[in-house]
C-alpha cells in the first residue's frame, strides 16, 4: 500500500505561486505514474496534472497548460506541482495520486485558496 502526504498549499494572492508537494511512503513509486487532480467547493474533482514513472512525459488539463509544472524526484519518493500565476478559479482542495496497473491511491489533500 502507499501512502500519499500532500503539502505546501495555503493563501495566495492572484498571479503569486505556490509549489505543492506529494511525499510518498510504504512502497517506491519509481514505477508509478503520479497526478493532482482538484476538488473545488460544489463541484466535482477534476484531473490537474500526471507524469509517467521516468518523468519523460506529463500530462495537463487545457485549464493549467503553461502556469502548472509537474516534476517528480524518484530518488525522495515525491512529486511536485509548482503553480504559477495563479487564479481565484484555481482554489480548491488538491490531492496527489499514485497509479500502477489501476491500483490508486490518494492523498488526503491540500487546501490552496487564492483570493483576487
């Protein structure tokens, strides 16, 4: 089983950033792929971002493509989201995800709130 550590979220004015991060424990995750999705308040979650186990590729929704960076360190066990400009839209609650052959796993969130 893996257990799934999200941090680094807090309050933001718009266009700061902020950089979340997602530790990792139980079992290595260098074959896993990783993701953030969201969950804003009365909507439903929604993918964020993911990347492969090498890192080589990632993955975004049209909505973060270009402000959103995702990076993972296979070596600490963690993830990363680094948010730039960020966007009252973009306030939500955000969980990491590990993946490996459909099993996932979910972390239990980070609030990231940013005012306007």
């Amino acid at each position: 089983q893996v257990q799934l550590a999200e941090s680094g979220g807090g309050l933001v004015q718009a266009g700061g950033s902020l950089r979340l991060s997602c530790a990792a424990s139980g079992r290595t995750i260098s074959s896993y792929t990783m993701g953030w999705f969201r969950q804003a308040p009365g909507k439903e979650r929604e993918f964020v971002a993911s990347i492969i186990w090498n890192g080589d590729n990632q993955y975004y929704a049209d909505s973060v493509k270009g402000r959103f960076t995702i990076s993972r360190d296979n070596a600490k066990s963690t993830v990363y989201l680094q948010m730039n400009s960020l966007k009252p839209e973009d306030t939500a609650v955000y969980y990491c995800t590990s993946n490996y052959r459909g099993l996932v796993y979910w972390g239990q969130g980070t609030q990231v709130t940013v005012s306007s």
